[in-house]
C-alpha cells in the first residue's frame, strides 16, 4: 500500500497508470482501523489493475481541503488524474467491491 503524503500525491495518484483507491484516515478514527485490512485484501486481489494507497489527513490538511474530504474515512477513486468515485465511511469488502463496480 501507497502511503500519500503532500509531497508525494500528484506523482503517485494523479500521474498514475492506473486507477488509484486513495483513504483518507486520521489515527484517532476507529471506522479507518476497520477498514484498513479490507484495504490491503482488495489491493492484493486487484493490484494488477488497481493501486491502494491511504493518506493520514491530520498530517496534510492541505490535500484534505483540495478534495474537499469532510471525515475519516474516505475514499476517492482516482482515474487519469480526476476523482470518479468518492465513498465516505467504513464499508465491508463485499460493499465496498460493489461501491467500485466497473470503476477500475
């Protein structure tokens, strides 16, 4: 898994080859600890075609504020450079595939 910082975001998410799940999560957020092993399962299932990579958004606010994330967790799905999903709060694996369907 991506682990995103300010410096980092542009290159890994939107210059990437293919499509990019992005969390946002804080370390005080019991949903982004829950969520965080259903994570890694999808990376390790859809690595081939999918990058997985979370941001600890306390860290850097400035990214949080340009996506207009407004809590822990959320996930954006980015493709080509542009936000084409965008999921708030904790899913189960099975939710959060369908939540993707045909998004990558």
């Amino acid at each position: 898994m991506i682990t995103l910082t300010a410096d980092n975001f542009d290159e890994q998410v939107l210059r990437a080859g293919k499509p990019v799940l992005v969390e946002f999560w804080a370390d005080w957020c019991p949903p982004c600890r829950m969520i965080a092993p259903i994570l890694e399962q999808i990376e390790a299932e859809h690595g081939d075609r999918l990058a997985v990579a979370k941001l600890n958004g306390d860290d850097h606010p400035e990214v949080v504020a340009r996506y207009g994330v407004m809590g822990f967790p959320t996930m954006n799905l980015y493709r080509d450079g542009e936000v084409v999903r965008q999921i708030v709060g904790a899913r189960s694996k099975r939710a959060l595939l369908a939540d993707l369907d045909g998004q990558f």
